[in-house]
C-alpha cells in the first residue's frame, strides 16, 4: 500500500503529544475514530469512508461505503469477510483500523457462546489519517483535563466469580486442562469522557499498546500491556505475558517481587508451556517487563511467515492469546464458555491497526474502559491454575 501525503505520522518528542491527541478526539463529537499507538508513535484515523461490521453471532456482515449500507449473510465464515474487504481496500491511502470481540474466538472453534450486543468483528478505512498535523484540529492554547475520578463497588459479582474459580479447580484436578483465565465485569455509575480517559489514563500507564475507539455506538479506551501479533517484512512476532506483581520505581518491595517473578514456579511453568513448541524462536523467555504501576514476565516468539498463508491464518492461530484464556486452548476456551454466564463483548479481545495486507498490529484489549449504549464498565480476571486459591 502507498500512504499518500494525507497520512503523516507523530513521531516521538513533543511532551504535549498525548495532550494533542486527547483533545483532537475530544472535539469529534459524531465521527466514528480509531487511535493507536505503538512504541511512542500515534495513528489516527477518523471518520468512516467505509467500514465492515459482522453481527454478535457471526451469521451477518454489513458492508458500509458512501451512507450506504448493504447485509449479507455470511456463507462462507467470518475469515472470508475479513479478506474480502482487506482486498478491496489494499490501496486505499489509509491503513485500515478494528477490532475483534472475544466470541471469535469461540465461534472460530465451534464452541457454544451466548451473543452479546457488540459487534463480533469491526473494521473501518478512516477518511482522514491525521498523525503529525494536530494543528490543523488543535489550536495551541487548547488543552483537555481529565474528569474526576469515580468510585467503584469493586466487589460486583465477587460470589459468582469465586464459584467460577472453584469450578475451574475442581477441572484442573480432573485433568480437563491446566489453565485457565475466568473473569468479570464491574459497571460505573455513570457515561465517561473517553478522549479525557485517554489522557489521564496514559498519563499513568506505561503500555505496549494504547487505544481509544468510537464505532458506531460503542466505544473503548484501553492501554494493552501484551502484543498479540506482529507482521512486517514475513516475520510474525508474538509478546506475550504471564504472571503479575506491583512495581514501586525504586523500592526494595519492588526489586523483592521482580525476584519472586522469575523464581516463581507457577509463572515458569506458564511460560515454558507457552513457548517451546513447534520450530518458533524464542528470542526472550521470561524478561520483567514494567508496565507502569506493574510487573510482567514477558516472552518474545518470533517466526516466518509460511508463503501459502496470510496474516488473517496467522491471527487465527494466535487469537485468542493464551495468556488470555488458557493451556491448552481449546479446552481452556471451552471452559470459559461453559463457566461464564455474561458475554465478554470486547473483552478481552483485539485491537488491529492493518498497513496493508503484509504488515499487521495486533494489540490484546486488557485494562480497557468500554461504553456502549448502556452503562460503561470495565472487566478483568487472573489466571487460575492448580497452585491458584479462590480467595
């Protein structure tokens, strides 16, 4: 693909980058916008010169292009869907942005799933990709604040939750898998300022990836600490992390649990299971990596891209990500359709950023603030294993 002159890029350096950024979005009050950015550097695509959504089922996929809307049933699978479009858009001038909710993943396996109200699978070619220019939307006196904070009951669903982990023990101790990521959702009491959550929330993160969407009604901020794929130039490459521990800049507590990380069997053994299989390279096993406030063992896997496959076979490999959902896989998938009584929507799926059809961003949807037509919420689990405790 040729990006033409339309589509600049932020490069790192300016201090009120993220400032710019936040306020830019803050002034698009109907465009649907895509922002992402990956190693200091913004993209942002906004408004919707076409786009593809897919049902929460996966059974219909509606086409949009010039106000106009055309559905299809989808005969073929989802997979043909996403081709199709990435195609016939190979040399729109833009890269192409989306995501993909969770119950893909479900659906790719033949896994029952009860349908939530997002879209299974959205993908959007901006009208504008605006990356260095923010002058143009931005005048240099304007900022954006950050709205207070609010207060959460973070003890929603807590009993439900720790039946679901106590399920999933007693599944361990029958042999039926050995890991496994339950999970649930806690609701705000109120509509949240997504473009003021951007800000402040990057202010204080130190993701792999961050994002910030509006898609039709729904809307998602989020700052992705695991990278679930990348490809550029035939190399795929996968960062995935396991095992969690606070991180205090420059205190004894902090080097005392970055210790315990690599000396802690459960957290090896989720990364051993994880990484020496087939003929990929491991090109970092089990490095701490800070992610602001936290600590993560993270591992890099890296391979070439087979020529008679795609990016679209290699995300349907990757997705969902183990560190996600559990080992092995399919049996860890299952459970969590089994165990779960809500849909996980976004949660916790994947953000994309498509340059063209080779060269693929795929971020994981963790620490994510979600709002749709109801109220916003956010969502999160921990990985369960045979050493794991309910409570």
């Amino acid at each position: 693909m040729t990006v033409l002159p339309t589509s600049t890029i932020l490069r790192p350096g300016p201090p009120d980058a993220l400032q710019r950024v936040a306020t830019a979005l803050s002034k698009l009050k109907s465009d649907d916008y895509y922002a992402y950015e990956r190693t200091g550097i913004w993209y942002l695509g906004i408004g919707n010169r076409s786009s593809v959504t897919t049902d929460s089922e996966g059974r219909d996929a509606t086409f949009s292009a010039n106000g106009k809307d055309e559905v299809r049933c989808i005969d073929g699978g989802v997979s043909d869907v996403v081709r199709e479009y990435i195609s016939a858009n190979k040399d729109c001038a833009t890269r192409i942005y989306g995501y993909v909710g969770f119950s893909y993943a479900l659906l790719l396996r033949d896994i029952p799933h009860t349908a939530g109200k997002w879209p299974m699978l959205s993908l959007m070619v901006p009208r504008t990709e605006i990356m260095e220019e923010l002058c143009v939307l931005v005048n240099d006196d304007t900022c954006i604040n950050p709205s207070p904070g609010l207060a959460l009951d973070t003890n929603t669903r807590e009993a439900e939750y720790v039946e679901q982990v106590e399920a999933a023990l007693a599944d361990i101790r029958a042999a039926k898998y050995r890991k496994v990521i339950p999970c649930r959702a806690v609701s705000l009491p109120c509509r949240v300022d997504m473009p003021a959550t951007l800000l402040c929330g990057r202010q204080h993160n130190n993701p792999a990836r961050s994002f910030c969407l509006r898609h039709g009604s729904n809307q998602a901020t989020g700052f992705s600490p695991e990278l679930v794929m990348s490809l550029r130039g035939g190399k795929l490459t996968t960062e995935p992390l396991a095992g969690t521990r606070s991180q205090e800049e420059a205190s004894d507590e902090s080097k005392r649990l970055k210790e315990a990380l690599l000396s802690d069997l459960k957290e090896i053994v989720e990364h051993v299971l994880l990484c020496c299989h087939g003929t990929v390279v491991v090109d970092d096993l089990m490095s701490v990596r800070p992610r602001g406030s936290v600590q993560h063992l993270g591992s890099s896997v890296s391979g070439t891209l087979s020529p008679d496959k795609d990016a679209w076979d290699a995300f349907n490999i990757l997705f969902h990500s183990i560190t996600a959902t559990g080992i092995p896989k399919q049996a860890a998938l299952e459970s969590i359709g089994r165990l779960e009584k809500h849909p996980r929507e976004l949660y916790p799926g994947a953000i994309l950023l498509i340059e063209d059809p080779e060269t693929w961003d795929v971020a994981l949807v963790l620490r994510t603030l979600f709002q749709g037509q109801e109220m916003p919420w956010i969502q999160a689990g921990a990985g369960i294993v045979a050493q794991s405790s309910p409570v």
